[in-house]
C-alpha cells in the first residue's frame, strides 16, 4: 500500500507537470506555422495553439463568378496550417511527458495544451 510519501510525490510530479504544461502553451501560443493552398494563393498563419491568426488571399485568386474556389482554398490553406500546429503540440506534449504515453494510464492530457 502506497505511503503518504508516494502521494506527496505523485501531488509534487502533478504540479511539475502542470507547470511544464502551462510554459509549453505560452511558447505553443507564440510560435506560428503556415498552411499554403493553390500554389500558395492563400496563406493561413496559425499559432501552436491552432489558433487562426493571419490569411492572405492573392488577389488573382478572388474570383466573383468562383467564390467557391476561393472558399475551398481557404479551408484547405487553414487546415494545412492547423495539422501543423497539431504537430507543434504533440512534440511539446512528448517533450513535456518524456514520451511517456499518458492516455494509457488513464490520464487525458489533451486539454493541457
């Protein structure tokens, strides 16, 4: 049977870990990716957080007869941009756990970043 050392171990761990957790979000939150679509017609800016923060639009691709187009770039630019910021926080997540795979444990981690 576990101590009351071991709990105040594990309670210890659990505040490094949300500390470590709320660094890693502020850099997440500062650093951007960029998702292009039509040869780089439009260009999505997201932060590590996913976060939609910038999108430029050519204008040889705002087309009034084909704002679908425009419309399906855009997605595809965003969408670009926020696989790579996904990519940005599971390295964090990895970096911050020691790569350890926490979900088997039965912990949720996803909302810490």
């Amino acid at each position: 049977m576990p101590g009351i050392g071991d709990l105040f171990g594990m309670m210890k761990n659990a505040k490094q870990m949300v500390e470590k957790a709320k660094e890693a979000k502020a850099e997440l939150a500062r650093r951007t990716v960029e998702g292009n679509a039509g040869a780089g017609l439009v260009a999505a800016t997201v932060n590590g957080l996913g976060d939609l923060i910038a999108l430029k639009i050519d204008p040889i691709a705002v087309t009034p007869a084909d704002t679908e187009m425009l419309a399906d770039l855009i997605v595809a630019a965003v969408a670009g941009a926020r696989n790579k910021a996904d990519a940005l926080r599971a390295d964090a997540m990895r970096e911050m756990t020691g790569g350890m795979d926490l979900s088997s444990l039965g912990i949720d981690v996803n909302g810490l970043l």
